[in-house]
C-alpha cells in the first residue's frame, strides 16, 4: 500500500511541477500573442526591406542610364567639334563622327587596326605536323595485328 501511496504523490507532485513550468515557459495565450506581434513586425520589416532594395536598383539603373546618354552626348560633342576644329585626317583618327562606332567592337574595326583576337587553337610550322591543341596530338593509334586487321576488315563488310 505503501507504494501506491508514494507512486500517487510522485504523480501528483509531477504534475504540479510540470503545470508551473508549462504555465512559466508554456506557450500561454499571452505568448502566443506576443510571437505573433513579432511574426507580424518581421513581415513588415521584409516588405519594407524588399521594396527599398527594388527602388534602388530601379533608381540605379534609371541613373546609369541618363549618366551613358550624357556620355554619348559629350562624345558627340567632342567629335563634331573635332571635325569642324581640326583637319579631317586628324579629326578621323581621334573620334569617329559616328557615335555608335565607339559602342561596336566588331571584326571590320580590328582588322582596319591590324589587330586579330587571339585563336584557341596553335598551329605548327610544318602544316604536315598537327599544332600542341589538336584533339589527337601526341597520340599513336595502335597497331593492329595481322588477325585483329582481318577481324576488323570482315566486321566492316
């Protein structure tokens, strides 16, 4: 009888222990509106952030754009002013009348210049010889035996 006695007071003295604690560190209605309140404040803050962080790249992007049109602007300037200023000769070869020539970086304006870009390739000197970056440099096909060429000349047929 003892034992039951002591089991229904451990029980019952947990139970009280464990309802302070709950009510202590538990998630009473209090603190589950207090987590809410900050849910709600984080959001908010997110949103404000998110929508700072958009107007300031759409306002760089709005100044980066008026700041290359001043530029195209000045070149023109300074191109027509060139050309009107110094000899033609002279004036062609510091700006181009053409302000759109100094944006485009095509294959007509480097070989005017007698500058090539670079090959992803290297070739030899003797055009018998394969360059240092051909797929097969340096590699020797194997000899075939004379049954293995047999065998691979009755599988081509």
């Amino acid at each position: 009888m003892t034992i039951w006695l002591v089991g229904i007071a451990s029980l019952a003295l947990g139970l009280v222990i464990g309802a302070a604690f709950a009510s202590r560190f538990g998630g009473g209605p209090a603190r589950v509106r207090e987590l809410e309140d900050q849910l709600r404040r984080l959001r908010e803050s997110d949103r404000e952030y998110r929508e700072n962080v958009s107007e300031h790249f759409s306002m760089t992007a709005e100044l980066v754009k008026q700041m290359t049109e001043s530029y195209k602007d000045v070149y023109q300037h300074l191109a027509t002013g060139a050309q009107s200023l110094c000899s033609a000769e002279v004036a062609s070869r510091l700006l181009p009348a053409n302000t759109d020539a100094v944006f485009e970086n095509g294959p007509a304006e480097a070989d005017e210049l007698g500058v090539l870009p670079p090959k992803d390739y290297a070739t030899s000197q003797d055009p018998s010889r394969k360059g240092a970056l051909a797929e097969d440099f340096g590699l020797e096909k194997p000899k075939l035996e004379p049954e293995d060429d047999q065998a691979a000349n009755g599988q081509q047929r």
